[in-house]
C-alpha cells in the first residue's frame, strides 16, 4: 500500500468560494468594515455586567441554552421585547425573538428558509455588500430597485412587482434596510413605509427586514419598524448589538411569528450562540442601553463630521454625498471617470482600504465611481489623514480631484 | 389593492426541517445533550477571567476580529496550539487553527467544504446523531463502519474502501471520533489508529478527525491524534471547550492546512465566533485548564460510576454495556425485544429523555434495543431516581426488567 500522503484539495466540493488569504493586520487607514468606535466600548460597563452575571447564573453554563431553551438567554429576549416595542412600535413576545451569532447569522437563516438555487429576490439597488455575495452564492436571481433620498422608491418597486408578476415569478422576498439604510444611511418616512407595505401585501411578497444599524439615528427619532406596522404578518425582521454596543460580540436576532420562527429555529444547527455574550448583554442593556446610545450617536455624528469636512477639504466638488440622518458609513460619488474599483486596488497598496460602489450595488454602471466610506473606528486625526491620502491617490491615478485643498494638482 | 397579511409559508424552501416544537423546559430525568455537571463550571475562576480580560481588552471589542483576524482570538489559538502539542501530539501553528462557534460549527463547515450532495462519506456505525442528522440534510450516501472495543473495526473499513473503489466511488471522507468514541466511549489505540491512517492514505481519502470529547479521559492519557501521526496531511481536526469547560460558550475550533483552513474561512460568513467568549477562555485556560479538567474527570467518573450501579440495579442482566474510558454518556444494550425509540416516546412521556439507538447508528437493525444515556448534568440522586423510573417504564411497555432491584414485575 502507498503512504502518500492524502491530497485534500482533491475532495473539495465545486464551486467553492475562493481562498482568503492569510491576515495581515487592519490597513492604515480604514474605512471599511461594520466596526465602532474603540473610545465608545462600554468597557467599565461591561466588566461589571460581566462580573454580576457569571456569579450569579455562572453554573447555568452548564448546560445548553441555559436554562431559557433554543430561542437564547430569555432575560435577553425578554428586554428586547420591550425595548422594540419602546423603539420600533413593535409587538412582538420574548418568544417570537430568537438570538443569532450576530445579524449575520440571521441573514443566512433567512435565507435558508426562504431562498433555493433560482429563486427570485428584490433588494435595494444599493444595499449590503454581504447580502449581494450570500445571494449570489444561493444562486439567487436579484431585482434592484432603484432609491431616493428617502429609501426604495415605490414607483420603481411596483413597476418590478408587475414586471415580474407578468412573467409568472413571485419573488421569495423584498429585502430592505429602512432604517439607517446601508449605504445611503437614509431612513424610510411613514407614508413610503405603509406603501411598501401595501405593494408586499398586494403581490404576496414577504419582507425582510434588516435593522442592524437602526440604533444609530442622530435625532433618536425614527418611524415604527415594518414589522410593527404589519403587526408581523407577512415580515421577519432582523436586528444587532454589533453597531450599538460592539461587533466583536456576536450577538443578533430574529423576529418573527412563530410559524416562520419553528422553522427557522430547524435550520439552526449550532446548540445555541454564546451564552456569555448573551449574559453580559442581557445584564449591562437593562442598565445601561438607554443611556449609552446617544453618547455613542454623539460620537459618531462627530465622526462623520470631521469625514464630510476632509472630503470637501481634499475633493472639493469632486466628491457628492449627502449628510445622512445616522449610521457609521458615507455613501460617496466621485466623478464618473473614478472606477472605484480600480481605486479600492491602488488605494489599499496605500493602505487605504475603502468598499468600492459595485461590491455595495446591483447596478455596476451606476455604482462604478461610488464607495462607501465607513467612519466610526478611525480617530479624527485618522480620517483626516486617510482622506487627503485617498485624494492624493485618487488624484494620482484619475486626475481627480484637481485641487486638494486648494493646491492644484500639476 | 388587496391588504390581505402575507402568508410567509408560501415562500418556504421545499425540503425545509420539521417544525420544532416550542421549548418546554428540561425534563425531569434529563440524559440527552452534551450538559455538564453545574457544580464543576468553574465560576469564580472565569469571573475573574472576564474581569481581568474586558479591563485589560475590552476596547478591542469595538472591531470585528479583535486585532486577531478572523480565525479567531490570538491569545486563545496559541494556547490551544500548546495544549494540543502537549495532549495530542499535534504540530500546529496558531495559523492553522480557527476557532468557530463550538465544534458543531465546525462539523458544518468541514461538510460544506466537503460533501456535495450524491458524495458518500465513510463514518462509524455508532456515531454522534447530530453527525448523521446533518449528512442525510446534505443529501450525502452514508457508509456505516463496525466498531468493536477499540473502536473502528480496521478490517471492516478495508472491505468498505475496496467495495467502493471497485464501485468507482472515492467517498468524501472517513469521519471518526477516536478519542472517547461517541457513543460507546472507545478510545482509538496507537496501533490501530496507524492501520486507519494508512488505509486512508491507500485510498485516497482524507479523515475528519472529531476530538470533541478528548479531554474527558479518566486516566488524563491518550495516544496522539490521527492529525499528529499524519502530520496534518489529509486529515481536519475538529475540537471544542463545551464539555471541558461549559457547553454554553460556544466555542470550538477546527484544526486544518492553510489549503484547507483558507477555504473554510471563505465559507465562514459569520464576521467572527464571539469574541468575549474567547477572551475569557484564553484568560481562563492559559491559568486553570491544566488543574480544571483531572477534578471535572473525577466528578463524571463517580457519576458514570452511580450510573452504572443504577442500572445494574434496576435492569439486573438486562442493562449490558461496557464501563468506558472516559466520557460524559454510556452506550446500553437492553434486550432485543426492547424497541428504544418507541421507550423514548413512553419514557418522555413519564419526564425521562433518553437517545435511542437508531437516532445514534447508521444501523437501524443494529441499535434497535440500544440507547445513549448522558450522565454528566444531572445529580447522583437524579441520576438513580431517573434509571428507576425508566426501569419502571420499560418494564411495563416490554416486560422486561422483569425484576427491579430483586422485586420482581408482575
């Protein structure tokens, strides 16, 4: 017998993603990416949380689930419950929220619930990179509907819906982020909410909500969730801790009636999330959550300020972008002769790292010399200095901008 | 416009899981699950892990990955490369280990990088149910390897290889648990394991390696992992901190190549397992792991020990099994009038959970009258009251035992 050894790669599955390379680090300056703000970590919070939980629950960790079932921590559940019902005007029991490994986790069992190879959905034409790859990975077919400063346009949703009604396809899903969308950090106002609403009742299409940055409106202020305002029907609704206390923990949730949630709860086959990060959330929110949000919204606003300031500083007119009602990203159009893409190359080679419009787009074209910029993790100093670096590369390779502040590039 | 609710259950996948039942608490006599004993979390040692790790860190947690990338905590994989260099004989850098959301993660993971549908898969006969549950899912042909004391009987595993070679069938991989073997607690002899290694070498056919139970050895001694006498070549390791520590951090880790590792990360969509979870096990295992695991051992051991005398009692001759190695369940043969998923249904109904056989087995035929029972969560006295009470439930649906603790059943 030989004793070569086994050629693994010969047993891999077709059409795998392809390999990651080794990690080298975070860029210099980094503008992608969900991460926060290092200064706003409630760190003191946390330990205490922490220290309180594990000695009074600790031996819980015995088992799994704890002593609350699949669903995840109940405590947790159970002040989530009232805090989307203080916030998002949704109603909805500790047991139509189950805990997920972050948002993330979410969006994949959603997905497997509703979406197999050939499946139609409907998506915000910009909208999370992650998503776009997740679907394109599912072998999904993927509508675009274009957007306004207000979100989904509804004449361009129904003119879809129609479309797509006459050719025989009901779409599985209209997935959209109406509150803090990702990229355009805009927020859906009441009236264009009711008539989604409508349209996805009248053609039978489920929505699918993602919430995961909704915290992080600077008024405080934000219109009922989808959920709420279908009162569940015909809606699953996902949401995060990540953008609101820390990514690093990852910890996030479904809502859903419980038909869709039993299912969903089949599908999850990992024995539950962390439960300590579920523990110490469940324990530092009822105390702390309210009061930590506006400091972070306060930091974050700062944040983007100091962005907007620099891109006008370093691209003058030759940067577009509209000052968004919350979030952690800018959504930023660069004159149409800048392919991002090939800007995102050169400017990581600065070690500047940026998301380039079509990996956050179905429409390429459109998105071709837009990128999303994301603000929270760099100091001031940091995006300051990272945005006169992406002009003077910008500059470099496409003549734009001309002038950097106010010196006129030769 | 219609605005009738949407019925989600229209956009479901087909071949979607069963609905699960909503979530009733544990039962009485609890001998399913991986749970532990709540008297050995070691509470007070990772209080002071999470006290001393979100003061010194806690900042980090504001980015996706910690500052270690995303296979996982740095701090945590190099220990884990120490601790499986001392415990397994394994040569592997921090760089080849990738800490998922316990080892469950990991099996989904090693199969999505693996089996496609129609591909085979080689496992033991006897194996862990969540193992088979997941493999009928991906619509893989499972091939099912006698055991005998000592674990995959090699012989066997020879005659399926040829069988399949002549069929021009090169099956995906050899699944095996060689180190407190799940369920019959079998620990995997050197001399053995070398036969094993050289057959998949001779074949072509990589092995996963699962280690989830490894730790639990009585004796604290076991020969060194298929993945060490391999070298890593062909083989992927999976391992876990749910039944050394606490099932509820989910928190396990997949040992693999870089070629390897790097697809798997691809296929890891999830921004990262929880990173507090880690940092309080990186804090707690580089102090107390070594001095932890022999006082848990010696906890399970006595309970195993009550077990076994429990069952002796109630079920006489009728109760057989061997009295393993190490572990956290035992493997019981009743008569083979005794159907164990039908006594799961009766026992359930009186508050005893249990595992039957067939749930455990590729051979229905095989494990008909046998079943798992889990013994490290519930108390000596629950453990003796539960055996009691199956043996009255058993006795009065099959006749047999036909003596209880020397009263013999009319």
């Amino acid at each position: 017998m030989s004793t070569k050894p086994v050629d693994i790669s010969q047993s891999f599955v077709r059409d795998l993603p392809a390999a990651v390379p080794k990690y080298a680090g975070f860029p210099k300056y980094n503008f992608v990416g969900g991460h926060n703000d290092p200064a706003n970590v409630p760190v003191e919070a946390l330990r205490a949380a922490a220290d309180a939980v594990i000695a009074r629950e600790g031996r819980t960790l015995a088992t799994y689930g704890l002593e609350s079932g699949p669903l995840g921590y109940r405590p947790l559940r159970t002040w989530l419950a009232e805090k989307l019902k203080a916030h998002a005007g949704m109603t909805c029991s500790a047991d139509e929220i189950m805990i997920t490994s972050g948002s993330l986790q979410g969006l994949d069992l959603v997905n497997a619930l509703l979406v197999a190879r050939g499946d139609t959905v409907i998506v915000e034409r910009d909208t999370y990179g992650g998503t776009l790859t997740r679907l394109a990975r599912a072998g999904a077919n993927v509508v675009g509907i274009p957007l306004d400063e207000h979100g989904l346009r509804i004449d361009a949703l129904k003119a879809a819906l129609e479309d797509l009604k006459a050719k025989g396809i009901r779409p599985k899903y209209i997935y959209t982020i109406p509150t803090v969308q990702n990229p355009t950090g805009s927020v859906m106002p009441l009236a264009r909410r009711r008539e989604l609403l409508a349209l996805s009742q009248a053609y039978g299409v489920p929505i699918f909500e993602d919430e995961c940055y909704s915290d992080l409106v600077w008024s405080g202020e934000r219109p009922p969730a989808l959920y709420a305002l279908a009162e569940g029907q015909g809606v699953i609704f996902i949401g995060s801790f990540s953008k609101s206390v820390a990514p690093a923990l990852r910890v996030g949730y479904i809502v859903a009636k419980w038909e869709a949630l039993s299912r969903i709860q089949a599908l999850k086959t990992d024995a539950g999330s962390g439960a300590l990060e579920q523990m110490v959330l469940a324990e530092f929110c009822t105390k702390h959550f309210a009061a930590h949000v506006p400091v972070l919204n306060k930091a974050l606003r700062a944040k983007l300020v100091t962005l907007m300031e620099a891109l006008s500083e370093n691209f003058g007119t030759s940067a577009e972008f509209s000052d968004p009602p919350g979030g952690i990203y800018l959504w930023v159009k660069l004159p149409d002769s800048v392919d991002t893409q090939h800007l995102f190359q050169v400017a990581a080679a600065a070690g500047i790292a940026i998301n380039p419009g079509p990996e956050w787009s179905t429409d390429k074209a459109y998105a071709k010399s837009r990128l999303r910029l994301c603000f929270a993790n760099p100091s001031h100093e940091t995006i300051r200095a990272g945005v006169a670096a992406l002009a003077e590369v910008c500059a470099k390779e496409f003549g734009v901008p001309t002038r950097i502040a106010n010196v006129k590039k030769s």
